[in-house]
C-alpha cells in the first residue's frame, strides 16, 4: 500500500533567526534554542522536522510550525551525535 511521506533537506546551519524562531516555534522551543551552543544545528534540525510533518500533511509552513512542538527532541541526545 503507497505511503505519504514528508522529505526535507536542507545543509546543516541554517542561521537561527530570532523573528523566525518567534514566529514559527513556541516558546518551549525557543527557549531552547536560545540556550543551545549550537543554535544555526539545531535551528536546521528543528525547522527540517516539523516542516516535514506539514508537508506529509498537505500543507505548507501556513499550516501551523507552531501549533505543535519537540521539545523533548531538542533537549535529547540525539543533537549529540550530529553536532
């Protein structure tokens, strides 16, 4: 049976604008963000996923990047392993 999926890529380092993390992410996760060391990493990462999960739905970034949120993956050891 076919399967929708959301693909994203984008080269790691995309500068972490603070006026996009207020407008697209919550404040759980800007608040992590703005603690990171390595806030351009995990401003990609975190922008590539929940821009995925939109795009498996249907929609595009209109469709809410921040009425939904990670923090838990921000603060997990998986930022670790990539840098």
């Amino acid at each position: 049976m076919p399967q929708n999926i959301g693909i994203r890529g984008l080269w790691p380092g995309l500068p972490c604008n603070p006026k996009v993390v207020t407008r697209f992410f919550n404040a759980d996760e800007g608040m992590i963000l703005s603690a990171s060391n390595n806030k351009d990493i995990h401003f990609t990462k975190l922008w590539v996923l929940k821009e995925s999960i939109l795009k498996y739905k249907g929609v595009g970034i209109s469709g809410g990047l921040s009425d939904f949120s990670f923090p838990e993956y921000l603060m997990s050891d998986c930022f670790s392993a990539y840098g």
